[in-house]
C-alpha cells in the first residue's frame, strides 16, 4: 500500500508562514515609524559603543546603579561633546556664509586673478603648456571652482541651521536615546544577539570583529582625522589664514581620504600665503603641516588599523568612501562595519558549508 505524502499544509507549517509574515510586517512597521529619527538613533548608539568602557568605570564607582550612572554619563556627553559639537556647526555655517562673500568679493575684484599671475612660475607655464592641456583655461576652471565651491559649502551648512526645529528634535531623541543605550545597551545587545540562528562561538566571533573595527575607526580613523583638522586650524589661525574653523573642518573631512587628505588643505593655504606676499610664513605653514597634521597620520594610522581590524586596509578604506557616498557621514563608521560583518558572514559560510564538503 502506498504512502500518502506529507501535506504541506500542516498545522505547523501553517502557522511558522503565518507568524513570519506577521513578523515581517511589524519590522517594517517598526524600520517605517523609526525611519525619521534613524541619525538620531544612530549617533546615539555610536556614542554609547565609543564611551562604552567608560560608561562601565562609572557604574562601578556608583556601585552598581546603571540609572545613576546613564544619567551621569549622558550629563557628560551632552556638556562634553553633544554641546561643542553644535557650537562648531553654528561657526561653520557662520564662516560658510563668510567664505562664499569673500571668495565673490575676490572674483570681482579681480584680486584672485591677481594672485594666480603672482603664482604662474616656470613650473606652471611649462604645465599649461603641454599639448594635452592646450585650450583648457585653467585659470578659468580655478575661479569656477572656487565660486562654486565656497557656495555649495554655505548652501549645504546654511540649510542645517534653516531646519533648526529639526534640528532640535533630533538632539533631545539623541540625548533620550543615549540615556536608554547607556543604561539598557548590553540588554539590547544580549537579545538580538540570541536572535541569531549562529553558535555560541559563532556569535562571539561576529561580536568581536564588530567591536575590533568600531575600535579601529573611532581611534584610528576619526580621532586621527580630526587630530588633523585641528592641528590644520590651528596652523592656519596662526598664520593667519581666513577662516580657520572651515578649513580645520575641511581638513578633517579630507583626512579621511586614502590619498591626499588633510594636505589638501594646507598645502593650498601655503600657495595662498606666498601668493598675497607672507613667502616665510607659507613656508612655515608648510612645514607645520607636514610635522603635525600629515606626518603623524602616516605611521599612527596604520598602526592602530593594523591591530584593530582583522580586514585589509584598502578594504577598509573602501568601505568609508562607499559608506560616506552610501550614507552620508554617518557612513564613516557604517561602511567599515558592513564589510566586516560581511567577512565575519563568510567565514561563518567556510566553516558551515564548504568545509564540511
């Protein structure tokens, strides 16, 4: 007598396809409703995992009280670092709208002209001279790129501060989000984490590669560069170059670019002092900034990545300009984190499936 085949519509596999497609429903009611408030949350949480072990130190001088601790702890973050973080965007903006005036007045008058006949040596006549660059007006596409330049930057900084009601809901949902992230964070961790369907071993492989490269890019990316913006500030505050905070913060943008970095800055606001008759400090400027603001990041960085991170550095770098392109600026930190997740993902794959071959 022949077997009936099992039924696919068991009780069971009626009610695992129910429960997942509610399931997934929720989630995506759930990514909707947080959707605008996802930078604040993701800041939020990228503060909580920096100052994670620091967090730890002060529930342990509290005595173990995680409320008084979070609440200490987000006090501290929103004086020490949420605070001055809003007063340099507000100087940006400020100096932004300043630039973009200065570099029209500049146009205008023709001074920037001026200046770039002052700089047409022999070096950069024989380069305009050669037959690949014949017809290109490279005096005009300087002048075009500075215009354009200075007021793309004021437009972008000019609409941050436009959208300050915004603005202001973000950062309460941000200091909100950071008290339960303090308090609650390993909670949160401990059951997604027990969500997953990996091993034990499994998870704390992914758990320490996600922790070893948010390391490597907190300190070996981020702080390096803006180490590099403020040093590149400083250098141009006392040299005298307008506008110090938007070049430090330029610098600091730059930094993170595998070629060039914050050179890109100084090295112009060198050309700009030996144009306008300051030779000697052109010359310092640029010695400045390849002692204190390009030197330091050719051997710190490396270092710090190459004990940090367990991927390679090109990848890693790939995956900040990726992220910045993908996700904007918080993508400094999220393209990284989704390459080495990804690496984690298919060593897992390796040890699951191709290896038991």
């Amino acid at each position: 007598m022949n077997e009936q085949p099992a039924s696919l519509f068991t009780r069971p596999h009626l009610f695992a396809a129910f429960f997942f497609v509610i399931f997934i429903f929720l989630l995506y009611q759930m990514a909707t409703i947080i959707a605008p408030f996802s930078s604040a949350l993701l800041w939020a949480a990228i503060l909580a995992m920096a100052l994670a072990p620091l967090y730890r130190r002060v529930v342990q001088a509290v005595k173990g009280r995680k409320g008084l601790a979070a609440g200490i702890m987000t006090l501290g973050t929103l004086l020490i670092v949420i605070g001055p973080a809003v007063s340099l965007l507000v100087v940006l903006a400020g100096q932004a709208v300043d630039i973009y005036q200065w570099a029209s007045e500049l146009i205008r008058s023709g001074k920037l002209a001026e200046a770039w006949d002052r700089l047409a040596i022999p070096f950069l006549n024989r380069l305009a001279g050669l037959p690949l660059l014949q017809g290109i007006d490279i005096k005009g596409m300087l002048i075009k790129g500075v215009s354009e330049l200075s007021s793309g930057m004021a437009s972008q900084l000019g609409a941050v501060l436009r959208d300050t009601f915004l603005l202001v809901v973000n950062l309460l949902i941000m200091i909100l989000s950071l008290f339960f992230f303090f308090r609650d964070g390993e909670s949160y961790y401990t059951t997604v984490t027990n969500l997953l369907p990996f091993t034990p071993e499994q998870q704390k492989a992914i758990a320490r590669k996600f922790q070893d490269t948010f390391s490597a890019v907190i300190n070996g990316v981020f702080l390096i560069a803006l180490l590099q913006g403020i040093m590149t500030g400083v250098g141009f505050a006392l040299f005298r170059v307008p506008f110090p905070v938007f070049w430090g913060f330029l610098a600091a943008i730059l930094a993170l670019l595998p070629i060039g970095g914050a050179a890109l800055v100084w090295i112009p606001g060198s050309i700009y002092l030996y144009a306008t008759g300051s030779g000697l400090s052109g010359i310092v400027l640029a010695v400045w900034g390849t002692v204190f603001v390009s030197l330091p990041d050719n051997f710190l960085k490396p270092l710090i990545i190459g004990k940090k991170a367990k991927i390679p550095t090109f990848l890693l770098f790939i995956g900040i300009l990726g992220g910045l392109k993908v996700y904007g600026f918080l993508g400094i930190l999220a393209g990284p984190l989704v390459v080495t997740l990804l690496t984690a993902f298919v060593q897992i794959y390796r040890e699951e499936f191709m290896e038991k071959r």
